[in-house]
C-alpha cells in the first residue's frame, strides 16, 4: 500500500511540473540493456528527425545550414553531421530568438537556466519531453542503488537539485517527492547539528547531494561520533567526486557511492553502475562527442571537450553543443552488459585549469592527486590572480608540521617552477551562487 501511495505522489509532481517522468524512467529501465548498435539505431533515427525539423522550423538552423551549404538530407553518417559548426554559450545569447523553433508551443517550453558555475547563468527552452528525460535519468540513477518510486530521499544542494519556485509551491513540490531538503548554502556546524534530528525522524534511505556536501556532512558525522544515521546508497552530483570524497561518505554513512553527472541545458547526463568503472551515457536522448582543442575527434580513452546534443528538445534545439566541460570516451564495454557507452575522467569545467606562464594547461585533478591521502587535510581550493602567482588554501581537521607544509610547497615549486607559490590555512571555503564548491579560481580565464 505504501509503495502505491508513494508512486501516486510522483504522478503528482509529473502533473505538478508538465511531465511524464515515471513513464520514461519504465522505458529506460528496459533500453538500457539493448546492445550498442541497437541504441545507436535509436539515437540516429532521432538526430535525423532534429536535423529535419531544425532546418525547417528554426531560423537559427535553417540560416546556418545554408551558410554552409548543407542539407539535412546530406549529413548520413557521423562524419557528415560533424560538419555541422559547434554552438556555444556565447552563440545562444547572441542569437537566443532566432533558436527559438517557430513552432515551439507544439513542445510545450520549460524555461530553465544553468547555475551560472562560469559566472553568466545561461537561460533556455526545453520541451516537456526532455524535462521529463532529465528527471527519468536521475531515477534510473536512483534505481541502481535500490530506489523505488516515492521513497524517501534527502537532498543536499542548491537549485540545481530542487527547484526556485515560490515558497507553497516550493513545500508542496518538496512533499510529493517525498524528500527532505538540506541547503549546501548552509553547512556551518551549527547548522549541520540541527538536521540530525531531521534525519532521525525522516528515515530516509537514499540521499541525493552535491559531491562536496555529502563530504562535509560525512566529515560532520565522523568528528561528532553520530551514529545510527545510515543509508542505502547515496548519489553525488553537480561536482567531481575526489577519491578522498567517496572514500569518507561510504565508511562514515555504510553505503555505496554511485557519482552523475549531466545538465539539462546540454541532455549530456551519465551515471555509475555498480562496477563502478566509468559513467554510462544517457544515449536515448543525445549523442555525446568528445573532440580535442583542435576539433578533431579524441581517440578512446583521450581527454577531451564534451560537445552534446540534446535528441529531444525541439522547441530550443542544442546541436553540438560544447558544454565547457572535459571527459574521456571509453567504447570497451562494461562488465555490468549495458549497452550504453562509458565517460571517464570526467573533471569538470574546461576552465578548471591553472595556466603556467607558457601556457601550459594544469588541471585542477593534479592537486587533488597530490593532497590525496594526506589526512590532516580536510578540503582546499586553488586561486590562480595572474600567470605569475599560484595560491593554495588549505582547511584542515587535524594538527599538522611545518615540515608537512613545506614537502607540499616543495612538490609545487619543482611542478610550477616559475611561478609564486603561497600556501595558507583557512577556515572559509567560497562556493559558487548555486552552492556547489569551486576548488580552481582561474582568474585568468574570462
């Protein structure tokens, strides 16, 4: 009876928010298992319909393609659709009307915006099937570490979890999920000492949390010694998760870690299975490229910018969309026999970078491997003003040497030899309006 009434209350919030969620998630529940060419088939057979509809109904396309004196009718192979120029953030602002599809009432528009994590939020159109995908991917994520429809889960983020809606609307939306929400704006002891209760009496099983909030709630529990507060499984997101990260959550809260990643503004959404291996593509509904700076397409298993493109948005199109973000495809097919190809070393924004004075490019995960495992080390982040000077903030949780200090200064030093290095403690860690935590400040990068 329960499971019936929970079900019940996600048919509301499909009503509540114009979409068919439950549905989709039946659907990909089942596709999923299909092979890779038999989900290739699928994807294709949708690119062809965007691609037909785009030209025809969106002046932004139509203009575009005869620019470049394409057809649809001539892209007919990967190759050919990789001719197509990539879109960019800056591209949709400059000509947000025109990709507009004159017919887009037919799809019933969602306005959404991105959480601005590059400091401009990007405002957007997604039709009501690829609100509801976006929703049906996050509970198939769910399913994997033992959610069923309507079961209690805690959410700890910003509004890029739940949405900014006015306040009744907010609890009642908030009540049919059957969540209990805990802001990442707010994580101060004080205030993480408050939701013990809350999670006491909720019971939840499941929690759904910014990858850095699970870790500092985690980090809570264990200086405190709480106990009898565990979970099933719990879902990062909207972050990497660090090695540090999930190693904490899962031995403080007994559980798996199961890490997503995606964005509603590009469709490009990825889960981990249990092998824990990789993040499956949600290739239902986009088709994921990862091309190098030069815009050539990655071997397998290269680094290189995501670039998505959403199958089932047809009242605002995203066709090749470059996301900003950095992955790497791995096509070798997962022990766990779904047909859905694999993300891997997925880090986050394509500006996460610290830029030597040569131009070299450093990714952010460079620091993260070099403070792994040191235990006195409880979070950092890196701010980069100029090409000249490189600072290091560190917030610690246990006491630490000089000696300690300086073995870090000295790894920096010889990786960063011409550059100032400065490392200091801190008690703040500075997160982005959406509440998600930001370890590389380039300020360099525009």
């Amino acid at each position: 009876m329960l499971e019936i009434t929970n079900r019940l209350k996600l048919h509301l919030v499909d009503i509540f928010r114009h979409t068919n969620a439950l549905k989709l998630y039946e659907e990909f529940l089942q596709t999923q298992w299909l092979s890779f060419d038999e989900i290739y088939q699928i994807q294709w057979t949708r690119l062809k319909n965007l691609l037909d509809h785009a030209y025809i109904n969106v002046p932004y396309y139509h203009n575009l393609f005869n620019s470049i004196r394409i057809h649809p009718d001539d892209i007919r192979c990967l190759e050919d659709f990789r001719k197509l120029p990539i879109l960019t953030k800056e591209i949709i602002r400059a000509n947000i009307e025109d990709i507009l599809a004159k017919n887009k009432e037919m799809f019933k528009p969602h306005k959404k915006s991105t959480g601005g994590s590059t400091g401009v939020p990007l405002q957007f159109y997604i039709d009501s099937k690829a609100h509801s995908a976006s929703w049906a991917f996050i509970y198939r994520s769910w399913h994997l570490g033992g959610w069923s429809p309507g079961d209690r889960v805690v959410v700890v983020g910003g509004t890029s979890l739940y949405p900014s809606i006015y306040a009744f609307k907010k609890l009642l939306y908030i009540k049919m999920n059957n969540w209990l929400t805990l802001s990442a704006f707010e994580m101060s002891n004080n205030t993480m000492k408050k939701w013990i209760n809350k999670l006491r009496k909720f019971k939840a099983r499941y929690m759904y949390a910014y990858a850095s909030s699970a870790y500092l709630l985690a980090k809570y529990f264990e200086e405190n010694s709480i106990s009898n507060i565990y979970f099933d499984a719990i879902f990062t997101t909207a972050e990497v998760l660090h090695p540090k990260f999930r190693e904490t959550i899962e031995r403080v809260f007994s559980c798996e870690v199961f890490d997503t990643y995606g964005g509603t503004d590009g469709a490009g959404f990825a889960f981990e299975c249990k092998e824990h291996t990789g993040l499956h593509c949600t290739s239902e509904n986009s088709i994921i490229e990862i091309l190098r700076e030069d815009g050539s397409v990655a071997e397998n298993g290269e680094t290189g910018e995501i670039i998505s493109t959403d199958l089932f948005n047809y009242s605002m199109p995203f066709i090749r969309y470059k996301v900003g973000d950095i992955a790497a495809y791995d096509l070798n097919p997962c022990n766990c026999k779904r047909g859905l190809p694999l993300l891997k070393n997925i880090q986050g924004r394509s500006n996460d970078f610290v830029t030597t004075r040569n131009g070299q490019k450093v990714h952010g995960e460079f620091f993260a491997h070099l403070l792994h495992g040191i235990n006195w080390i409880c979070q950092f982040y890196v701010v980069q003003e100029s090409t000249t000077s490189l600072s290091l903030y560190l917030k610690l949780d246990k006491p630490h040497s000089h000696q300690e200090i300086r073995w870090i200064e000295n790894r920096l030093k010889r990786k960063f030899f011409d550059m100032d290095i400065n490392i200091s403690l801190t008690e703040n860690i500075p997160k982005a309006q959406s509440g998600k935590f930001k370890f590389i400040i380039n300020r360099t990068v525009s």
